[in-house]
C-alpha cells in the first residue's frame, strides 16, 4: 500500500518549503557521498555495507569538512541509512535534514529550529497550530525545556550525569523518559550526559554535561542537535573508546574516519549543527501515525529485501 496522493503532495510541499527558508537566510545547498569509506562510530547504530565501504547513516563527518573548508552556512537534505531499523517511526532508509551554522552553539540552532518548522507549518496549514494524534499542540506556544537530569530524575528515579550507565540510559530513555515528556506541547530534552554526545562539546564549567538537545513533537523524536566538538584529540579519543564498546559488544567496528579527523587538525571554528528527520516532520503535518503513510515504498515492519 502505497501513502495517500496528499500526504505526498505535503512531503513535496514541504521540501520546497524548508529550501525556501534556507536559502531566505543564505545557506548553500550541498550534497555530500551516500556511500562511504567509514560511517561515524556511534555505539548503537549500526550502517549497511556496500561493497568495499557503508551506506551513510548520516551526512555529518563530510559536511564539516566542508565547514573546515571554508563553508559557513550549509544545508543538505537526502537519504541515510541505518541497520535494522523498521517500524511505525523507523525505516532503513529515510530522509535526513542536516545544517550547520559557524560561530553558532546548541541554543542558536534551537532558535532556528522554531523558525523553520514554524514557517514550514505556516506555509502548508496557514497556522502554527495542529492535530496530531488527537493532540493539540501550537509551536507558538512556549516550549517545554527539560534537562537530561531533572527528566530522568523525575521518570526513571536516577541521574545518569553523575552515575552514567549506557545500558540503563538507552532502556530508561525508551521506556520511562520518553514516553512522560508532554504531548501537547514541543519538549526539548537538553544537556545530555557527556558520554551520550560522542560528537558534541562539553557544557563550559560543567565537565560531566554535553551541549546537545533533542526534540519532541507529539512524542515524536524530530531532531538531534549539537555544539560541535572542535577538538582533533578529543574527539579522536571518544571514536577510539566507542570502537571499543562496539567491540565488546561484539558489534562491527568501523575504521576512524582520518579525512575527517585531519580537517579537524586543519582547523574547525566555533559551530553547531543539527539533524531532523523529514519523515517524521511530515508525520506531523499528515497528522499520520506511521512513517509508511507519508514515505513512498517504505518497508513494512517485518518485511525483509
């Protein structure tokens, strides 16, 4: 069953929507490799292969060698990849919305996220305010702010800042977390413990807590954003200690990503970025529970090719 001729409608909506509000503000549009030499080490998420190399997960690594390039604003919509993910609000592949901005940190990029997505609503809808699932929710109102540590405090009766455990973080996150955070309002899950951002630069004064946030809309994750780690050795450490937990876990181990890492010795300036899922975007703006109803020939849960 394919998606409703006006939800694809939307979707096209949509894209030309977001690319009108980036270039309104003098981002460059780019297109970086799909298939790549080595995906990002991130410890739970895992990239196909494709014959000598991986399908991308993400864009980011090659987008901010081109930041270290001399690019300042840039943006990229485009298909990732990711093993193993398929259902309701998953598909291996799907549709990824990247941008990063110079001399800009987490809370910037917040700002602008309310921009574009209220733009976005306006110019499909006419209104900030929606329907989703039997939610009313209005990106005009003001949104929630919650720390990683008063959320889970709250939810899960634990501070994973000061007693940081992977394996309870990601369980308590899905199953207490996640589904406590209000519907009917956007909720920003922000300063994560510094061991969850692999990519992101640690809070100034507090060692223990990363600059990154999430996005939730309707109890949807939409977006994952952060300050952006400039430093070559630092973030070669944490590639190296996350190729070491997916080997014990006996998960694949990507080679590190030397380009990458050798733009960073070039020289990154102060930046932030940001990835939102346009799947999910539309599922708001389609009112649809699943990503299937808005994505066309998307997989359907259990169906393997």
């Amino acid at each position: 069953m394919q998606p409703d001729l006006d939800n694809i409608i939307t979707r096209s909506r949509a894209l030309q929507a977001v690319r009108e509000f980036f270039h309104s503000r003098d981002y460059v549009e780019v297109e970086t490799p799909v298939r790549i030499p080595t995906p990002a080490l991130e410890t739970y998420i895992d990239a196909p292969q494709s014959e000598e190399g991986w399908l991308r997960t993400s864009p980011e690594l090659h987008m901010k060698r081109l930041l270290c390039a001399g690019h300042d604003k840039i943006f990229q919509i485009g298909p990732c990849f990711r093993t193993g993910e398929c259902g309701a609000r998953h598909n291996p592949e799907f549709t990824l919305l990247e941008w990063y901005r110079l001399n800009a940190d987490y809370i910037d990029i917040l700002n602008e996220t309310k921009e574009l997505l209220t733009h976005t609503f306006k110019t499909i809808t006419g209104s900030a305010s929606f329907d989703y699932l039997d939610q009313k929710i209005s990106l005009d109102d003001e949104w929630n702010i919650l720390t990683v540590a008063d959320a889970f405090k709250n939810s899960a009766g634990w501070n994973p800042v000061i007693d940081w455990d992977e394996e309870r973080f990601e369980l308590d996150l899905m199953s207490k977390v996640e589904p406590a955070l209000p519907k009917n309002i956007p909720c920003v899950l922000i300063d994560y413990p510094a061991p969850a951002a692999a990519l992101a630069r640690l809070k100034p004064g507090k060692p223990l807590v990363a600059e990154r946030w999430e996005l939730y809309i309707g109890g949807l994750e939409i977006a994952n954003t952060y300050s952006e780690l400039c430093d070559p050795k630092a973030q070669r450490k944490r590639f190296e200690e996350c190729a070491d937990q997916r080997a014990a876990l006996g998960k694949e181990v990507y080679p590190l990503d030397e380009p990458f890492l050798q733009a960073l010795e070039n020289g990154l300036p102060p930046c932030s970025g940001i990835a939102m899922g346009i799947d999910r975007l539309i599922m708001l703006l389609c009112n649809a529970a699943s990503i299937q109803e808005v994505r066309l020939f998307a997989q359907k849960p259990g169906e393997m090719f």
